[in-house]
C-alpha cells in the first residue's frame, strides 16, 4: 500500500476528483455533492481520524496530506483526473499552497483544477482577497486546464449564532446591521461545483456565484422573526468584543488581524454580487435566505448539526 493513502476503496482511478481541505465546511459539502452526482472522491485530509466523516460523506477513499507539503500532494495526485482545490480561510500562504497544487498536478498529468476563490478577489485592501487574486494569476497560467468559482460570504455563518437567535431572540454579527450581503447557500455552491467538476463545458472559466437577494443583518432578522415566530433583533457585535471572544477560542492573531479587517471591510462596502451565473449553473433559482433558514429549523428540531 502506498504511505499516506487509506485503504478504503476505489481510489487513484482515471476518473478520481481528488478534492483538498475536504474536512472543512466547503471541503465536506463538496465531497458529497460529487458522491451524489456519481463521482469517484478521494478526500484529501490531514489527520487519520478525520477518515470515517469523509467516508461517511460518500469519498470512496481518503488520503493525508498538507496543502504546504509538496510530497504528500504528489502522492495524493498519483492517477487522479481532476482536482478541487479548496484552502484554507485567510490563511497567510493562499498562493504557496495554490504553487503546490498547481506543480503536483501538472507532474501527475491531472486533467482539470478547480480552484475555489473568492468573490471579488480584486478587493485588494483584504489580504485573502488579494492573496486568492495571486492564486488565481498563478492557476491561470499554470497550463493546466482549470476553473475558477468565486463564491460569496455563506448563509451557514448562520449556523454557530442558531442558538441565540432562537433562545434569545438576538441576530449578532460582525458587522453593521444595515451592510448588504448577497449570501450564498453552500448547499447550492457544492452543486454547481460538482457541475462544473464532472463537465468539460467549463474549462477556463471564471465564475461570480452569489446568492439571490439583498439583505441586510436587520433584513435577516425580520426574516427570521416570521419564520421563529418570535421577536428577533439584529445586533452589531462590536470590533473589540469580537477581538476578545477570537482570542479567548485561541484564534491565531493573524487570522484575528484579518478577520477584524474582513469586517470593517464589509461595514463600509457590504459584499453584494449577482446570481445569474448560480441559476444557470444549477438550472434553477438559488435557494434564498428563508428556505435556508427553514431548513435549519428543521434540521435543528430533527437533533441535527452541520446538516443545513
Ligand atoms: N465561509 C465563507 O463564507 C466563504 C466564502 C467564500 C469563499 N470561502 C473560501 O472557502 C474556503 C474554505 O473555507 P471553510 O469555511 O470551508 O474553511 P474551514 O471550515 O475552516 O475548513 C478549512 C479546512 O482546511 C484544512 N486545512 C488547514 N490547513 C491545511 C493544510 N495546511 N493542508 C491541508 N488542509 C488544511 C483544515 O483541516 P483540519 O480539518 O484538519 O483543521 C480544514 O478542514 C476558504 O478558502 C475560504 O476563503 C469561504
């Protein structure tokens, strides 16, 4: 067997989609948007135990590896026919780790890159922003064939204030209550990855994919006031409480650096962007605010976490 890889199933085949990061959030929707769309995965994590999740998930195979170690990645590439890369958030070496993607996949002949980035990379006052815009340059010309998703901020950031909302009636988030967003549904974004993964129509294409509304943080909680029956408040958590509730949960401090200016960012500008290339890509609407939450409702009253 080779070192690295678990033996769990039908990996390293002609058709494998090897997808990177896959125990975060977007790493563990994506591999079961292409389980469900019939693709051969293989989920690139850094820990053994994090094997049985992914397994669970649908990835017929799991392999270890570190985006910034070089070897780990060739092994992991080793007959695999496309790649999802997904990184890590704000994480200071973005381009790096996008370089030893790009250099494992051209010496293992891969066929197709997927590189998740951002929306708006070109916001260049925020460092992630303007390293996923390095990143991108670098895929672009890497001579690899690729495609570029550039997804907005996720209604799941949702999920980690559910309890609050409902017990205490407060929507708290890090930004001005009145800024706009045009959140996405990461349900809907794994599914369009997946399209694009599993189809050649969308070689080097680059994709704005955002979500079908306008709201802001008072607009959401209006929302979730009808949908909870119950009164709920939108709130600004301010700079300096989010700066000491990140570092009591042990938050890098450059992460902290860059998460504080994401959302003096976003006070000021909001992050809005158009749906029409997600409703293509899916054939459908994008599902809007209120059906999320709706489905978070009931996955929260079915005892469910991490579902929605
Ligand atoms: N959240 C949003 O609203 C949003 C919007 C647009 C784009 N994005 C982009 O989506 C991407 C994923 O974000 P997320 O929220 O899903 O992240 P997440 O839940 O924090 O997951 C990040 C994953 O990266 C893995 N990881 C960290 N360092 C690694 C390394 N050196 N090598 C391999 N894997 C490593 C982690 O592994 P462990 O599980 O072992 O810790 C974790 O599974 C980011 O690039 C972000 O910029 C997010």
């Amino acid at each position: 067997m080779e070192p690295g890889r678990v033996p769990s199933g039908d990996t390293g085949s002609a058709s494998t989609v090897l997808v990177t990061a896959a125990n975060g959030r977007t790493g563990r929707a994506v591999v079961s948007a292409l389980a469900r769309a019939g693709a051969v995965v293989c989920a690139l994590v850094r820990r053994e135990d994090q094997r049985e999740a992914l397994l669970a998930l649908g990835a017929q195979g799991c392999v270890i590896g570190d985006l910034a170690d070089r070897v780990s990645l060739d092994r992991a590439m080793r007959g695999c026919a496309k790649v999802v890369h997904i990184g890590p958030p704000l994480h200071p070496d973005e381009v790096a780790m996008t370089a030893n993607v790009l250099a494992a996949a051209q010496a293992a002949g891969v066929g197709h890159v997927i590189y998740y980035s951002v929306m708006h990379p070109q916001r260049r006052a925020l460092r992630h922003h303007r390293l996923k815009l390095e990143a991108e340059e670098r895929v672009i010309e890497s001579g690899t064939p690729y495609t570029i998703l550039e997804p907005i901020r996720y209604m799941q950031h949702l999920e980690p204030i559910w309890t609050e909302v409902v017990g205490d009636g407060i929507h708290a988030m890090p930004f001005d209550v009145d800024a706009r967003f045009s959140l996405v549904d990461l349900t809907d974004l794994a599914g369009a990855t997946a399209k694009v993964t599993l189809c050649d129509d969308h070689l080097y294409a680059t994709y704005e994919l955002a979500g079908p509304e306008s709201l802001s943080s008072r607009e959401m909680a209006a929302i979730l006031a009808e949908e909870l029956d119950r009164p709920v408040e939108a709130r600004a958590i301010p700079i300096d409480a989010l700066e000491r509730s990140a570092k009591g949960r042990g938050l890098p401090a450059d992460r902290i650096e860059q998460m504080l200016a994401m959302n003096r960012h976003y006070d000021r500008h909001g992050f809005l962007g158009n749906a029409r290339v997600l409703t293509g890509l899916l054939g459908r609407q994008p599902n809007d605010f209120r059906s999320y939450v709706r489905r978070l409702k009931a996955a929260a009253h079915a005892g469910q976490r991490g579902t929605a």
